[in-house]
C-alpha cells in the first residue's frame, strides 16, 4: 500500500490540492503526459511535497479509486435509505451513481483500465495493490443485496457478481460515443431488470447444486472473504 503522510489541517489541505490540482491534469491531459512537476506547479506547492503526499503519480490514482469509492458508497447509502426499493431498483441505483461519479473522468478511467491485464502493476483493478479498494466496492454492492430473502450461498455471491457486472458497464461507458452515454444508461436499465429476473429463478431448490458449484468457483478463486458470509438462512423455495 501506498504511504501516508500524517494528518494536520494544512496537511490535509496542501494533500488535497495536490489531488485536485492532479486530477484536473490527467482530464485535461491524460495520466501519462503528465509529470509530478506539472502536478506540484499547478497546486502552487514545492515538488518536495508533492512527492511527500504522494510518492508517484500512481499513489495520486489510488487515493482518487478511495474518493470515488467513498463517494459511490454516500451515494448508495442514500439511495436505499428508504428501504422501499426492490432488488432491480436497488442495483439500478448502485449503477447509475457510479456512472454519475465517474461521468467526467472517462478519459482518465480509459487510460487506467489498461492495466486491468497486468497483475502486479499498482492501478491493476485485479491486483493486489488496489484489494482494499476492490473490497469497499464489494461491500457497497453488498448493500444492493440488503435483506433480500436469499439463500446463503447465492447471498454470498452475489455482491462478487454484482462488482463485477459493475466493471463491465464501466468498459462499455468508456467505448460509449452515444450523447452523454445513453446507451449505457439503458443497457443499465435492461441489465438490472434482466439480473433481477435471473436473481428469482436461482432461489429455487432445484438449483441449489448448482449455486454449491458457483460459490465454490468464488472462494477458490479468492473473490468472496469471509465478512460476506453473515446472513440469516433463508428457507428455500420448493421445486
């Protein structure tokens, strides 16, 4: 993991504008014209402590992944905080205000998502640099999940399949030319209606064997951990 540097007011400030002042280059920019001087010159502050904050720009992207992680988690929160929505409205929410975060930012999520295939790069989405980031995640889809009456096994899951459909819109929003990405949008729409449909037809005892099977592709696979297991049993509903 990336170093931190201790937490004053003015720290948390200087640190702040460094991030802001970073990002508002990568947009105009792009990540990899972009030099740690330009970053330090922008945020009126010595290159020194620029490199205090972060010691690279690939730290300066990981406390950007922890803002938009956080900010997606706010927003999910207060979507399903009247507790009236049903599971399709619910994953609904959790997908559009992740789009809604990132809506400015596809250039920059473009030039990232290219180290998706390279495992121990530090901004691999699948690596270990980025797990902490990749478990919030998981954990806000979690929410989407809520007190569904499910079956543990399926209960256990779906947060994993929810975080990884979620990465697969992302890619389709960033090859999106449609006026501000409508496409996506309803293929949001449709997914989440589709999911919702497929999330019924699993409860059923009958498919019980097959979830066992699933869910054990999962855990070998090291995508479930153990916080995701705590969930009353549900009663299956009969063939």
């Amino acid at each position: 993991m990336f170093r931190t540097a201790p937490a004053t007011l003015k720290g948390e400030q200087t640190r702040a504008a460094i991030l802001a002042c970073a990002l508002e280059l990568f947009r105009e920019r792009g990540f990899d014209s972009t030099t740690m001087r330009e970053i330090a010159t922008r945020a009126n502050a010595a290159l020194g402590a620029a490199y205090y904050y972060f010691p690279s720009k690939e730290a300066i992207v990981q406390a950007y992944y922890d803002q938009v992680q956080s900010e997606h988690h706010r927003r999910v929160t207060e979507s399903l905080a009247s507790g009236t929505l049903d599971l399709k409205d619910r994953l609904r929410a959790a997908l559009h205000t992740k789009l809604d975060v990132v809506q400015n930012d596809r250039r920059l999520l473009g030039a990232l998502f290219r180290y998706s295939g390279e495992p121990d790069h530090a901004l691999s989405c699948f690596g270990a640099a980025t797990a902490g980031t990749r478990r919030q995640s998981i954990t806000t889809f979690a929410l989407v999940v809520g007190d569904e009456k499910l079956p543990n096994d399926l209960r256990e899951i779906l947060p994993v399949g929810f975080w990884a459909l979620h990465l697969g819109i992302l890619l389709y929003f960033l090859y999106d030319r449609s006026p501000e990405q409508a496409r996506t949008r309803k293929l949001v729409d449709g997914v989440c209606a589709l999911v919702a449909s497929m999330v019924t037809l699993t409860k059923s005892a009958l498919l019980k064997p097959v979830r066992g099977r699933l869910t054990a592709l999962v855990r070998e696979a090291g995508l479930v951990e153990a916080e995701h297991l705590a969930a009353p049993e549900f009663q299956e509903e009969q063939p």
